[in-house]
C-alpha cells in the first residue's frame, strides 16, 4: 500500500491547497478512492496525487533555525511609530 | 409513478429490485471493508445503486418505501446474484465487478426506451456507472496480477458465476417489454455481450473460465433466494417498528 497526499484546486486562479492523505495500492486506484473520499460534494475541479516518499522534506532543525530572529519580523509597529514621529517634527 | 403497462412495469421492476438488492448487500460492508479508503468507494457506490433503485420506483409507486420492503417476497423480481449474502470480502468486490459490467449493458438497452423517464434516467446513470466499472475494474486488476490475492479472486469468480449467470434470467413479460419499444434487447442478447466482456477483461489477465449454464431455479425471477428471507428481514427492521410513521 503506498500513501499520497492529496491536493484540490477549484477552478479559476485558486492554488492547489493540500486536503489529506490518503493509502491505496497504485497511482490509479489512489485517484479512483481519493475522489470519493475528497471530492464527493463537487470539493474541487483539479486534483493532485502525490507519493509521499516523493516529497522532499526539509530537515526540522535546519527549518527552525531562523526561530531566534526576531528583528527579521515586520509587524509594521516600528514603521508606524517611525512615521508618526516623523509627522509631528514635520 | 407514471402509467406503465403490465410489460413494461414488469421489466422496469426486476431493475429496480436488483438495484435495490445490491445496494443493500453493498451497504453491509459499511465499516468493516479492509481499509478507510474503499470502505467510502464501496459505500458511495452502495448508496448510488440505491439512489437509482428510488428513481425506478418511483415510476411504479407513489410510496416507495412501503412498495420496497414490504411487498410479498413472490413479488420481488430481483435475481439471486443481488440478493445474495457474500460474508467474504472477494465475493463482495468480485459481485460487484461483474454486477456493474451487467448493469451498464442493461442500462444501455433503456438509453432509448418508448418509456421517456426511463431514456432519460438511463443517460444520468451511465455517468455514475462509469466510476462503478473504474473502480472494479482497477481492483480486479491489481488483484489478479498480486500473487496472494490471485487464487482468492479466481475462487469467488467460480463460486459466484453460477448465480452471476442469473442476472440475464428474463421477466415472464420480456418479450412485451421488447415489442413495446421499453427495452432494446433481449436479456440472452445482453447475455452474451457480458460474456464476452467479462472474458476479455480475465483473458488479459491470464484467467480462464468456463461459462456455466444457467438454471431455471428463479423461475423469471418470481422465486427468492433461499437467504432472502433472513435478509428481507434485516431491511425492513427499522420500518416494521411502525409501519404507518410518516418521515
């Protein structure tokens, strides 16, 4: 048995977003199950089946790595203070 | 329900009984197929069969529930094949192969049928159908070309032919179906194109068979299979704890 995981995209500019997984025995009767399990209420129009063991993972202690870096986050408070400051020497 | 003659509401009948039949014996496998992912084909596929079994009756009746389980059981037209308990998981799956391989050719034969609901609920059907024979059609496959699961498949091939072979027994009323303009062909004309369908498809695969001769032991499909009784029971459960409840 060979476990895919499973993408939809609706029609028109949407992107594929990943659904589930799900175990069948080949490619063919992975699609065959996968739209009865996934898209039985018209869910989506497209549908990507990817073999699990295809999927490059990357490692999660490299992943993580950037946690710790806390002035690469932008949640915009510094600008604005910037600005306002800026507004009232103006 | 629409007015029919006695032919054509006889033929129509021994459809929507096997449709009914098969979709409740597909419907027992709900969760306990072999895994998650067919459980949920299988169960769609159960509940498809009784989906077309409701439009059928609902040509012959204005109450299709009392009409579908509580008629005498010498007033079903169902075949033995539909009725037919399989408490193995290859029998159930190897049914349904050949079932739906029967099913599209008899579905075929109404595509134009005098009967204008019947033509257009014939079309409908066919899309559904198609999924159905994809899916049996891609196990059987995989199954006969895995060497553990090979002589379990082949097994419940030989053990379900002789009542397979069943699903062709016409009605009493075939032939006034036929002149009617309701059917196009004949069951033994269906019979045989099954036949050669089916052959095909295991001849590909390295299996062999021989094609047994059909009994008259349905007698036109007016006799129940001898594990009817028990299964009749089982459907009608929940409506004879009050027959008169309105839903």
């Amino acid at each position: 048995m060979r476990t895919f995981e499973v993408f939809l995209k609706k029609a028109g500019k949407d992107e594929f977003r990943h659904v589930g997984a799900i175990d069948a025995a080949d490619a063919e009767l992975g699609v065959t199950l996968a739209r009865e399990a996934y898209v039985r209420r018209g869910e989506g129009d497209d549908l990507w089946l990817v073999d699990r063991t295809h999927i490059v993972v990357g490692p999660p202690a490299f992943v993580r790595g950037n946690h710790d870096k806390p002035h690469r986050h932008n949640d915009g408070a510094a600008i604005a203070e910037r600005r306002r400051q800026q507004r009232e020497t103006a | 329900m629409i007015d029919l003659s006695p032919a054509a509401r006889e033929h129509l009948l021994a459809l929507a009984d096997d449709e009914h039949m098969i979709g409740a014996q597909h419907a027992t496998w709900i969760g306990v197929t072999p895994f998650l992912e067919e459980d949920l084909a299988f169960c769609s596929i159960a509940q498809d069969e009784l989906g077309h079994a409701l439009e059928l009756y609902q040509l012959l009746t204005d109450d299709v529930d009392r009409f579908a389980l509580l008629r005498d059981a010498a007033d079903y037209r169902s075949c033995w094949f539909a009725e037919r308990s399989t408490p193995e998981w290859s029998d159930a799956l190897v049914r349904h192969w050949l079932y739906d391989h029967a099913e599209r050719l008899r579905w075929q034969a109404l595509a134009h049928s005098s009967v204008a609901e019947v033509a257009v609920l014939a079309r409908l059907v066919d899309r559904e159908e198609s999924f159905h024979r994809q899916h049996a059609d891609q196990l059987m496959r995989r199954l006969l070309t895995s060497g553990e699961a090979r002589p379990i498949v082949i097994a419940a091939l030989h053990r379900l032919l002789p009542i397979a072979v069943g699903i062709f027994d016409p009605v009493a009323s075939e032939r006034g179906a036929i002149d009617e303009g309701v059917v196009a062909s004949s069951s033994a004309d269906l019979a045989m194109s099954w036949r050669t369908t089916i052959s095909q498809q295991l001849e590909t695969l390295g299996v062999t068979i021989d094609w047994p001769v059909g009994t008259d032991e349905q007698r036109h499909r007016t006799v129940r299979d001898p594990g009817f009784a028990a299964f009749h029971d089982e459907l009608r459960e929940v409506i004879s704890l009050d027959p008169g409840a309105v839903w």
